[in-house]
C-alpha cells in the first residue's frame, strides 16, 4: 500500500538539504546583474509545491546555523573535510531567508545544533501530542525520524517515505537506521565508522542482530551471518569498538534541543506580499512577480529598478474604446493624420501567419486611450461589425504611408496579416520586442506581457484569462467583445507606453546601439516579411523516398545495437541503456546525471564510441531518428497547400549574439557533414525555368578576428590571399607553406576554430586526439607568431570584466551577467563567449545588413520575378535565380554582399549553383 499524508500535516522542512541540491542542480539561473539565483529558485519552488499541496496550518523552514555544533565537540574532525561554501551559494542565502520570511513561514537558525536536531525535537513534540508531522528532505539520516506520527518527503522527486518504505529503501527498519549510519559511516559528513563496512554489510549484520548493542553482547553470534567477511567482523568490532559508538552517537538526531518555540507556536502568516514581490522583482522570478501582480501587489520596487524607469504601475483600462460603426472609424482615423506614432495591432484567427484571418486591428496614440476595431467577430449574437475590407481600405494609406510612424510588438506578425489583405506596413518606426532585445538580449524574455511586467509594472490580461486554456480553447473570432476589446485595446497601449520607455533607453546608451535598433534590426522586418512569404519548393515525393530508406536503416542499426548488447532493448530508453551501458558492459562511466545516474548524454556517447562500438550505433540511430522525424517525415507536410512551398519563421530576438533562427520549420539546422543530411537538402528545388544558388561568406569569423585583433600575420596572409590554415600551420610548425601537410593543416584548423570559440588546451587536446601538452604547445607557438589575437584576447575579457558586456563591430552590446560570478566555471564559460561574441556577433550583423543591401538591390533593380531571396542559414544566403540570367545576377549578388561592410581583410562571398539547394552549396 503507498504511503498517504493526513489532513493538514505538520511541515517541517530541511531548508540546508534543500539549499545545496538545489545549488547543484539545474537551471543555473542568475539576474541581469549577474547575481545567482538558481537555488533560491529552487527551495522556494519547493516550498510552494509543499504549500499548493498540503495546504498545512503549522510549519517551519530550518536552517543550518553558522559556527560549530556539539558534534565537533566529541569529534573534532566532524565535517573538517568538506571545502568552504562556494561564494555563488552563501550570496543566496540571506534573500532566500528574506523570501521565507516574507511568504509568512517561520525561519529556524538555532544555534550550537543542526537542522536535523531541531527537526528531530519538533517532530518529537509533535508527536507527543498525536499530531502527524511530515518532513521535507533528501538526506537519508532523517529516516531514524519515521514512525507513526512521522514521515518523509522528498519533495524534488515526490516521493513519500513511511515506516514500510524506510525498510525497503534500506533494508533496515527506522529504529535501526542510527545503527546503520554508524557502521557504514558518512564520507560527506566525516563520520569514520566500521572500517570496510558498506551498505550490503551493515544491511546483512542488522537483520541478523537488530543492534550494535546486541551484537556487543554476543560479538562471536556475528560469525554465523551470512556476509562476505563474517569470520573477521568480531576481531574489527573490538579493535574500532570506540569508534563505531562514537559514529552512533554522531549519527543520532537529538529530540531533546531547548528551543524557544513549540509546534503550536509555528503558524503560518499571512504572506507580506508588497516585501515578495519585491524580492521576486530582485531574483527575476517574473511568473510569480505576475502572479502576485495579478493579486495586486504592486511596487516601484519590484523589479529592483528604480521607479523613474517606469511609466505607472496604475494602468487603467477606462478609457479604452470600442469602435463598431463607419462614423466612429472615420472621426478615429481623421485624428491619427497629427499623431507622431501609433501603436498598431492585429488580432486573428492563428498564430500562422500564412492561415490567419483578421478579426480586429488595436490602435494608441497616446498612452491609456487605445481603441479596438472588430471586424470578424463570428460567434452567435455577436454585434455588429464593420466591414473588413471597407476599414483595411481606410486603413491602407495610413500603415503603407510614412506618416504617423507604426510602433508594434513583433511587428512581422502584424506585416505579415496585412500581406494577405494586400497592404504591405511602411514607415515602421520601432518593435518593442526588437528593442528590448537590442537593449539587453539576455535580460528578459522580449514578449509583450514579460516586458510589461518588467517595464511598466503592469500584470497584463493573458490571452488564456479571455479564451480558455487547452483543446477547449477559443479562437479571437469566438471570443466575445466584451472580453476580447480589453484585451485587445490593451495590446496597444502596453505597446506605446513599453516604445516611450525602450526608445529612451536604447537612445540613452548612444548612437551605435541605436544604429543596431534603426538601421539592421527594424528594416529587416520587412526583408524578412518578403522571405517567409514566398517560401521554399520543398520535393515531397524524394522525401517520402528518403523517410522509408532511413527506416530500413533504422531497423538495421537497431538490430546491430541488439547483437552487440546480446539483447533487445528500447534505444531511446535512459534507463535501458544505463543498464545495458554500464552494468551489462561495463562500459566507463564518463559523466553523472545531476541525480547521480551515469549519464548517456550526446558527448558521454561520442566519447565512448572512439573505444566502443554500441555508443557509435546509438549516435547514428538517433541521428538518423531525428532527421526522419524533424525532416524528411515533417516537412512534406508542412508544405502550404496554396503556395505549393514551405514557410518558415526566421526569430530575430532569440539569439544573444545577434543570429537570427529558423523555426516551424528550422531550416538552419538540416546537417551538411552527413549524407543523409545532402540529400534533404537534395529536397529543396527551385521553381522551373529557375537554378537554386547559395552565396556564402568564406572564413567570415576569422576574418573578423584579423580584423579586431589588428594581428599583422593574419591581415598579411588574408590581404595576400593565402590559405589562412594552411598559412597558420606553416608559422605554428616553422615550415614554408608549399610543406603543410594535410594533418599539419587539419591541426592548425583546430588551433584558429577552437581560439574562436575559446577552446582551452584540454579542448583542443580532444578534439584533435592528442596529448594535452601537445596541444598546449600548439597554442603557445600560435600566440608567439600572433601576438596580436593574445593581446586582443586578453584586452576583450579585461573590457567585459569592467562593464559586463562586450560590443560587435557595429555596437550590438553583447551581456555576459555571468563575467563575474565566483563560480569558476560560468566564469570561465562568460570569458570564452566574449572572445566569441565579438565575432559572432559581427557575422551576424554583417549578414543582415547584407540582406537589407541585397533587398535594396532587388528593388533598385526592379528584378522581384528574377532573383528571390530564400533563406539564410548562418553566414549563407540561399536564392531562387532565373537561368536565363543566372551568372550576370550571382556576379552582382557576390558583389552585394562583399561590400556589406568594410574590413581590414577582403570580405569573400563563394557562389555556388545548381538544380537542388545540396548541388548549390
């Protein structure tokens, strides 16, 4: 029978267990100032699941104190082993305290004793009384506490611990789990106990003899228990007998500490709720912010800002509008001719783009007075509506013109809804979610409603509160008007008020990043626009081909996974392959999970296929799995029955460096190094009478770093043309360039890649499958001969050590909030990505402005039926060009892109052509 909690238990939580797991497991979060967060997050996520569920009357969270307890009294070396608390952990303890307290909870810090003892002795009074107490921890030393009245809880895996379950679990009852401590010993606390004694010994010796106390009186009786060293345990009972009994009275949790309160005493409080959301605003824990928000707990202070960055925290809906009748539209629309901007709106049928139907436009042009137009409310009794094509042909000369400026919120969503109307949105002045991005790219989320919480101080109307959540969900034109015209008109006036605050605070910065947000980031909406909406020509019937021969693979592989195992198994089971991996095998383990299982990762797998061969058919099973079921089974049926192509969606504020990225579907991820993976490609045709050609940047990254690092080396061998490898390998190895070999090359490759990335010599010793001197050797005589990429590296960690961020070329701000935490290895990792973000973010912002220049190009020379722009994957741009022009237009597209920008290298675009977008690359 499974173990089942009363009606409101006595909670007492192990606030210091909770703490460290906590901190060890994901996510690793921290805020926008850099400040870890994640255990915080952690145990008060706990608390709240503990709270939700329970819903107890009594309950206290306790904490380890700080200084020595009696235990370092009679065993001076208790816990003496354990290295200091990281810096990361000690910050977040006192807000977590804050927050406790402020949830109402009662805190316990009690000195001279731990957590456990403080727990035992309330559990203890608890149950003196008959109250039932349920405990919250991990630590295994707390089952000594079950009984009747008590019991476990480990909230992380929810998982309940009673007298029945303490015996299964460890073989042992509850009343016996002190005497099993104490001859196992504890490494993590110091605790020494019976030399060699492990878990199956001590199992064995007390279900023999139920105690150390009874086995003392009959040490020999131990002799006739069936353990592997039996005969030899009474001789090791006598010679450690002080210090088995010293382990036992280490490992008892005392019930009878002093302490100033009583179980009667622990109420819960009400929740101080303006203090919480003050302290969520400062850990950015923004969905409880918003819960709280909803409630109405509202401060300036709540998102650890000052209150002068925000516009109200009393946003009124009052004065919201409705408008359903042509006379109100016109006397509305008349007015916008004098507004200097408008927040603009849509609301529709879907989130696809190339289905969606117009059901209402939103407007503002000054804050708190927003109107709704409904136009495709279909629900019964719904009222009256204008027509949509008499308001989108009122509309048409104000968001095609450059006048009022359009301010949105993912704006290409909206561009995108006004295509299917024939009104293409001009004159766009600034996305709020583009500007957020540009702003600070990792500091929040850039949705509407995150960044009004962040911003504005204001919980907005969420689209689930007006349409339901799940399968019954309503669609816009299903929702009533009195519902859905709040909501909407809201929309744009959310959108104005976050345009006043972003605008300023991207102007207050300067002009560079204001330059990102203007020139790159806002053109390229309707550039983008254009790409998504033509499409890709997608071959369905060499998919379909390809899906039933990655099939017949598939089985092939499953079955060589089989014979190696020597059984069936469920390739895409952890559990199984653990199993079969690492008891079966016997394979190393490389890695554990945060839980402590072996881990069966991507990399662990990689690793163990250079030595093992089921490893290496795992990763081509689940290659070959994800391809299928991503590619070449999904994409056909993706494609739009009215175009005849697929459509994707390119995100422009996703990636903190500045990239954009594909998704629904990702075209930028199909892999290049596999077949298989050529021959998806081998899909994507063009339309008759047209060739697909793909322009790509050629060693764009490095040439960035030529660039920034001003190395004379590099800016010789790129203005000279050479084989910047091939060049690099001939100064690493001191040899003239014509007597590279090509392993010497495939090593030099590595060495300029990897100190893009960052890579350490440890890295680089894997990649290359070397020994770590020698790869450390190579990256010494690297710097010798570019002194300038060490001077530029070194320079670019000390710059983002001083102000947090690092810049691109053109002035995109790149946050490192973790440059200076203590934990050495997000440090180490915020230093690796400012030596690449730099250049990443350069390649990102050169491709983009190469498309807009492509665009522009397209335009100026009327040539839309001629050339179409694709896709862009990465430092690639894919087109659709028509054969009778092909080469004079890959010539001027080349061109184009090759004076996107200025370096101190050439910047070389390779053009390549053919019937299929594999054969172009």
């Amino acid at each position: 029978m499974s173990a089942t909690v009363p009606e409101n238990p006595f909670i007492l939580v192990d606030g210091s267990s909770y703490l460290f797991r906590a901190f060890h497991a994901p996510p690793h979060l921290t805020n926008s100032n850099g400040e870890p967060t994640g255990a915080i997050y952690g145990v008060v996520n706990m608390l709240r699941s503990l709270l939700k569920k329970y819903q107890p009357s009594h309950m206290a969270v306790v904490f380890d104190a700080k200084g020595k307890t009696f235990r370092s009294d009679i065993y001076e070396e208790y816990k003496a082993h354990r290295p200091p608390m990281p810096d990361d952990l000690r910050s977040q303890i006192e807000p977590l305290h804050n927050i406790v307290k402020a949830m109402g909870l009662p805190l316990l810090c009690i000195d001279g004793v731990e957590a456990d003892d403080v727990i035992g002795t309330l559990a203890q009074q608890a149950g003196d009384q008959g109250r039932f107490t349920l405990i919250s921890t991990g630590d295994k030393d707390m089952a000594q506490l079950v009984n009747e009245h008590v019991m476990l809880i480990n909230t992380m895996t929810d998982t309940l611990l009673d007298t029945d379950g303490v015996e299964k679990k460890f073989g042992v009852k509850p009343e016996q789990i002190i005497d099993y401590l104490a001859l196992m010993g504890d490494s993590s606390d110091n605790i020494p106990g019976l030399p060699k004694v492990g878990e199956k010994t001590a199992q064995a010796m007390l279900q023999g003899i139920p105690s150390i106390d009874k086995i003392y009186e009959d040490i020999e009786a131990v002799t006739s228990l069936s353990f592997r060293g039996a005969k030899s345990m009474p001789d090791k009972l006598r010679e450690y007998k002080d210090q088995l009994l010293m382990s036992r009275e280490l490992a008892t949790i005392k019930l009878d500490v002093e302490l100033p309160m009583h179980p009667d005493d622990l109420h819960i409080q009400s929740a101080d709720s303006e203090k919480l959301a003050e302290l969520y605003g400062q850990c950015e824990f923004r969905r409880w912010l918003g819960e709280l928000m909803e409630q109405g707990a509202a401060t300036d202070q709540a998102l650890g800002e000052e209150s002068s960055d925000k516009v109200s925290s009393d946003i009124s809906s009052e004065d919201y509008r409705t408008l359903q009748t042509e006379k109100d539209v016109e006397d509305y629309l008349k007015g916008l001719s004098s507004a200097e901007f408008v927040a603009f709106d849509t609301e529709t049928t879907s989130l696809n783009y190339m289905q969606a139907e117009l059901v209402g436009v939103s407007l503002a042009t000054e804050p708190g007075k927003a109107v709704y137009i409904p136009v495709g409310h279909d629900y019964m009794d719904a009222p009256e509506q204008v027509s949509r094509d008499w308001l989108l042909e009122k509309l048409k000369p104000i968001l095609e013109g450059d006048s009022p400026k359009k301010v949105g919120q993912n704006l290409k969503y909206d561009a995108h809804i006004l295509r299917r109307y024939g009104i293409r949105l001009g004159g766009i002045l600034n996305d709020t979610m583009l500007a957020s991005y540009v702003f600070n790219s990792v500091g929040s989320r850039h949705d509407m409603d995150t960044l009004s919480l962040h911003y504005l101080n204001h919980k907005t109307i969420s689209f689930e509160d007006i349409a339901g959540k799940g399968a019954k969900q309503l669609t816009f034109n299903q929702i009533e008007l009195e519902k859905a015209a709040p909501y909407a008109a809201e929309d744009a006036d959310i959108t104005l008020r976050l345009h006043e605050v972003l605008w300023k605070k991207v102007e207050e910065t300067g002009s560079e990043l204001q330059s990102v947000l203007t020139d790159i980031e806002v053109p390229l909406i309707s550039v983008l626009c254009d790409m998504e909406q033509y499409g890709v020509r997608i071959d369905a019937n060499l998919l379909g081909k390809q899906s039933q021969e990655i099939t017949e693979k598939l089985a092939e592989l499953e079955k060589k996974a089989f014979d190696i195992a020597g059984e069936e198994f469920n390739l895409g089971s952890t559990k199984q392959l653990q199993r079969i991996f690492f008891e079966k095998l016997q394979l190393p383990v490389i890695k554990k999970t945060p839980k402590g299982a072996p881990s069966t990762a991507e990399e662990v797998l990689h690793e163990l296929a250079h030595n093992y061969p089921l490893p290496d058919v795992i990763l081509q099973h689940r290659s070959l799995s994800k391809l299928k079921s991503t590619y070449t089974d999904k994409l056909p049926k993706m494609i739009n029955p009215d175009t005849g192509r697929v459509h994707t969606s390119y995100q422009q504020a996703v990636a903190a460096t500045g990239r954009l990225s594909s998704t629904d579907p990702n075209l930028q991820n199909i892999p290049i190094r596999t077949a298989e993976g050529r021959r998806v490609r081998q899909a994507f045709v063009p339309e008759d009478g047209y060739k697909i050609v793909a322009i790509d940047y050629s060693q764009i990254e490095l040439r960035i770093m030529a660039h920034l690092s001003q190395d004379k080396s590099l800016l010789n061998a790129f203005a000279e043309g050479l084989d910047i490898h091939r060049a690099t390998a001939a100064e690493v190895f001191g040899c003239k360039t014509e007597e590279v070999t090509d392993e010497q090359r495939r090593q030099a490759k590595a060495v300029n890649f990897g100190l893009i990335y960052g890579m350490s010599a440890f890295g680089l010793a894997r990649q290359l499958g070397i020994a770590r001197n020698d790869a450390q050797h190579y990256m010494d005589k690297y710097f010798e001969r570019f002194p300038g990429v060490l001077k530029y590296m070194e320079d670019t960690r000390k710059q983002a050590k001083e102000q947090g961020y690092v810049k691109t070329l053109f002035g995109r701000r790149l946050p490192l909030p973790d440059i200076k935490a203590s934990n050495g290895a997000r440090r180490k990792g915020a230093e690796r990505a400012a030596i690449n973000a730099p250049m990443q973010g350069t390649a990102a912002d050169i491709i983009k402005k190469a498309m807009l220049q492509v665009a522009d190009w397209i335009d100026t020379n009327n040539c839309k039926d001629d050339v179409r722009m694709l896709m862009q994957v990465h430092d690639e741009l894919v087109f659709e060009i028509k054969e009778a022009k092909l080469d004079d237009y890959i010539k001027e597209l080349t061109a184009v892109m090759e004076n996107a920008a200025r370096l101190d290298v050439p910047l070389i675009a390779e053009a390549g052509k053919g019937k299929n977008w594999d054969e172009a690359h």
